[in-house]
C-alpha cells in the first residue's frame, strides 16, 4: 500500500478547489503577480488570498516579494509526490483490467464454440 502522507493529503486537499487548479495551472505557464492570479476570479482580494494561503501550505505555490510586488511561482515538487501516489493505482487498475479483458474473452471463445457446436 502506498504512505499516506501529510504531505501528500495537502496536495489533494489544495487540488480539490477548482480556483486553486486553475491558479496552478496559471503559474505552469510561469511565474505571475497576486493581482495576475486572482484576476480571473469574481473573489475579493481576501478570498483570493485565503486559496493562495492553502497552495503555499501545501507547498506548491512560492511566493517571494520583488519591490512591492508579490510574484508567485509553481513547485512541481508536491505534485510529483501525488503523481508517483497515483502512478500506483494506474498500474493496479491497468493490471486488473487487462486481467478482466482477459478473461471476458475466454468466456467470449467458449460462448462462440458453443453456439457453433464445437
């Protein structure tokens, strides 16, 4: 079974809200301002703020001060961690399923060689 991290149940928890995937999915294009992210978002400065608290929480979001401006950038780290979680399951599910295919068409051959009186 794969560790359960608190590190990784951050991410997927910071990975739950759709601003938050959006604002990730904005800083992989590169590094933006806090006016830039919360843009997009009918949220006031203080709910804009609050999603950017839970991604720097989580580790995935660095924010470091340029003059007056905040700048914020992406950290793959933790999303490698969840990716590598995930990568588990893909295998498991993949295996399992191509031992159902597997097996339906076994069942499928025997289905045919019955009904042609072989």
């Amino acid at each position: 079974m794969q560790e359960i991290t608190p590190e990784l149940v951050r991410t997927f928890s910071a990975l739950s809200d759709p601003v938050r995937m959006a604002t990730l999915a904005r800083l992989a294009e590169g590094p933006a301002t806090v006016g830039e992210l919360a843009e997009p978002f009918a949220l006031s400065a203080a709910g804009f703020s609050k999603h950017l608290s839970v991604l720097q929480s989580a580790g995935l979001v660095d924010k470091q001060l340029d003059g007056r401006k905040h700048i914020c950038s992406l950290n793959v780290e933790p999303l490698r961690a969840a990716f590598d979680w995930l990568s588990f399951y893909r295998h498991f599910w993949s295996d399992n399923l191509d031992r159902l295919d597997t097996f339906l068409g076994q069942i499928s051959a025997k289905d045919t060689g019955k009904n042609t009186g072989k």
